[in-house]
C-alpha cells in the first residue's frame, strides 16, 4: 500500500511539473505564434474597421476583417496598374511581366504577403465602397493605422488615403498615410492633410508644393525586414505620433517649409507632431491663402474652411501676436461651374477672426465646381490683392490605396514603392503602445 501511494504520489508529482512545464513555456511565448493567431489577435481587438490580410477572399477579391461594433461592412479591394484604367481581381490579373507579376511572399506574420511594385501593380479600396464610412479618415476623428511591411526596394509610400494631385499647390485629395524614407529618414513617417493640397502654399521655399504635416520616427530600420509601421491621431491631445514594432522614438525635427512660414525659434517636435486640424475631407477642407510673410504682415497663416454641404465658408488666421491690430482684411469668393459663376454676384466680406458667411440656399456646390477666392487688404488708402486668386477645384475623394500613392504629376509607372504587405488595418480609436506592440508581430527575418 506504502509503495502504491508513493508510486501515485511521483506520477502526480511528474504530471505537476510536466503541466508547469507547458505553462512556463506558454508565458514564455507570444499569445498569438501561428499566423491564424496572429491573424485573430488583429481581428479581435475592439474597434477594428479593416483588417486585410490578403488571405480572407470574397467573391473572388481580397476583403476585410471587421468589428460589427466599429463598421457594418467589409471592404473589397482591387489590383490595379498605372496606365490601365481597369482593376482586377487576383485571379483575373493579366500581367506576368517581371516588374508587373503578381508575387507572394510567405516570411510575414500572416503568411500571404503581396508583392506591390510602384506604379507596376499596387491595389486599393475604390473610394465608392468606403466612403462616409469610419474608413474615411477625416474630420477630427481618432484612428490607428497599421501596415506589416517588408521594404524590398525604394521607399516611399506605404498605405492610407493619399493623391498627391500633381504635386500643385492646390491640387491633391490627400488625408492620412503611412510613408517610409522621407524628409531623409530610414523609419516611419505618417502623413496628414488639413488642406488636401500644399501644406504651405504661401510659401516660396523649396519643396512648398508638397505636403509638409507629418510625424517621424526616430528609429530606423532596415530592408529586407518585417516592421509593423504604424500612426495614431489623438485629436483630444492634437497628435499624431508613428511607431516602429510598437515602440515611439520621439523626433525634434523641423521641417524647413514650416520655419519659413513660423520662423520657430528653436526644434519643432515630430514625433508627437501636434496637428491642430481637421484631417481633409473632399467635402469639407481647409484653403490657404498666399502672398503674404509673417515679418511684413504679422500673420503666419491665412485661411478659409469650407464646407460644401452646408455651404458654409469660415475665414480664420494665426497671427504672431494675437492682440495686435492689424489693417482691415476682406475676402471675396466665388463659385464657378464651366467657367460661369453659380452666384448673383461674387461675395465680399470683411475677414475677421472666425467670420462666416453662407452661400445662397440654391446654390450647391458638386465636384467638378471650382472655387475663386482672394484676400485684400486695406493699404494706404487702397484695396490691394494678397497674393495670387486662389483657384480650387472640387473633386470626389480618393480611394484607400496599397503600395502606391496617387497623382504623382504625370503618373510615372516606375515612381514609388518597392515592398511586401503582409496586412493592413485600421482602427477608430488611437492605440496605446501596449496594444500596439502587443501586435506588432514581425515574421521571419
């Protein structure tokens, strides 16, 4: 009996250690080791609006992982080619040429990276199936945006809602976007638009015609490896900040377009970089004025925020002393389609501080309009123009693209991006850092 019991006692004593065993080795490893895991972990957490994983499929096409609680639909995406104004699903993709060739790559997290090769084949969700939904980043409204990335050539843009418009001052439908290798940086960069266009367009210094609100990371990181790039805006804190595998490397650098216009007086911070803004929307966005310095004028910045569904324009500006009186300012604004104004007569109002007018109840704003706008101001004795009129044309929204960004001038095929995507997603809420390093799943190196 002695030795019965002694030799259930060892049993119980080996089982004990064996399942001590299991659990230490557990808690050793992530929660989330296979890519079905990992795959669930992105899916699982709360407020997801899309998740691509290039593996989840309908109706022949790529489509997306979602919180019913966040968003009611999933979102298709397309393959598409610079110059061919058709989109494809993967299995009806025509190209087989080197540069254009539909390619896998199984070394990700997830297992099904996509190979996007700059204008060559990248992919995106048409604006038409997304729009007015919480993947339309715009407005003062939270989001995350994620992408499990592997750099296989030239950097540059990565995913989110970006036409860059042909690089015009007032040109573009740009909102939010993750980049690698700008503004001379080896790590991520996340891109924001108030204005769609410019950022600066009142400025002559070079490189004013792009845009110039962003955030970046003070880590670099290399090609060849798998990175969970990601951007957060916290409009409750004005920030957007980017992250490496989860971790924010906090940046002081200023951009030089800005100091031009701010003349700051010592490093600006980049990551958290504070945007005080709402992101651009195609139906309502922030138009900048030009012609005009802060040592001469005292303003930083004048502009209008129209809102085409309401058909309502706000002036508004940010002056170097706030206090300070300045000489009367008007603007005059004017709606034209086909080249005839929609308008009795062209509006003339007073620009003050947050002054506001509305367009005639009958008149409504579509794309294709296009917007006449300019600034005046009372100098001895006279009303002279600021600057340049501002022509601004209404357009519908762009799409959310993958790998490649839009209206690069004249659409070169061989501009942008060479890497692997092995998923995407977005959220409607900021991630901390714990969530964001608790998915930050890097693949095999």
């Amino acid at each position: 009996m002695n030795i019965s019991r002694s030799r259930a006692f060892a049993a119980l004593i080996r089982g004990l250690m064996l399942l001590a065993a299991v659990v230490a080795a557990t808690a050793g490893r992530s929660q989330a080791d296979t890519p079905a895991e990992r795959i669930a972990k992105v899916a699982g957490t709360k407020g997801l609006v899309a998740f691509w994983d290039f593996t989840l499929m309908e109706d022949g096409l790529w489509t997306s992982h979602f919180d019913p609680a966040a968003v009611d639909r999933r979102f298709p995406v397309v393959l598409r080619r610079i110059g061919d104004p058709k989109s494809y699903a993967p299995a009806d993709w025509p190209y087989d040429d080197d540069d254009s060739k539909l390619l896998y790559d199984d070394s990700g997290p997830f297992g099904r990276a996509v190979r996007f090769n700059q204008g060559f084949i990248f992919a995106e969700v048409p604006r038409s199936r997304f729009d007015r939904t919480a993947l339309d980043l715009h407005g003062r409204n939270p989001f995350t945006l994620i992408a499990w990335t592997k750099f296989i050539g030239k950097r540059h843009f990565v995913t989110g809602i970006w036409d860059e418009g042909g690089w015009q001052k007032y040109g573009g439908r740009r909102q939010a976007a993750l980049f690698g290798g700008l503004f001379g940086s080896q790590g991520v960069v996340g891109h924001i638009s108030a204005t769609g266009a410019a950022s600066y367009p009142q400025s002559s210094a070079p490189g004013s015609q792009y845009a110039r609100l962003r955030a970046i990371d003070g880590r670099a990181f290399e090609n060849g490896r798998w990175v969970a790039m990601a951007m957060t805006f916290r409009p409750d804190r004005d920030e957007v900040t980017v992250y490496c595998n989860g971790k924010a490397t906090p940046t002081r650098i200023t951009d030089p377009v800005a100091q031009d216009v701010y003349q700051y007086a010592e490093p600006v911070s980049s990551n958290p970089f504070t945007f005080t803004w709402p992101v651009f929307s195609p139906r309502k966005f922030i138009v900048k004025f030009n012609g005009y310095r802060v040592s001469t004028s005292g303003v930083y910045e004048h502009w209008l925020q129209v809102d085409v569904e309401a058909g309502r324009v706000i002036y508004d500006r940010a002056q170097r002393d706030p206090q300070a009186a300045l000489p009367e300012h008007r603007v005059r604004f004017d709606v034209l389609r086909e080249g005839r104004s929609l308008l009795p007569r062209s509006i003339e109002r007073r620009a003050e501080p947050k002054s506001s007018f509305d367009l005639p109840a009958e008149v409504r704003m579509q794309p294709g309009d296009e917007i006449a706008t300019s600034l005046w101001v009372h100098s001895d004795g006279q009303l002279r123009r600021v600057g340049d009129e501002v022509r601004y044309r209404l357009r519908e929204g762009a799409p959310f693209t993958f790998g490649r960004a839009l209206g690069l001038g004249d659409e070169p095929i061989a501009h942008g991006a060479q890497l692997c995507l092995d998923g995407v997603a977005v959220f409607n809420r900021a991630l901390n850092e714990d969530e964001l390093t608790a998915l930050s799943f890097h693949g095999k190196q």
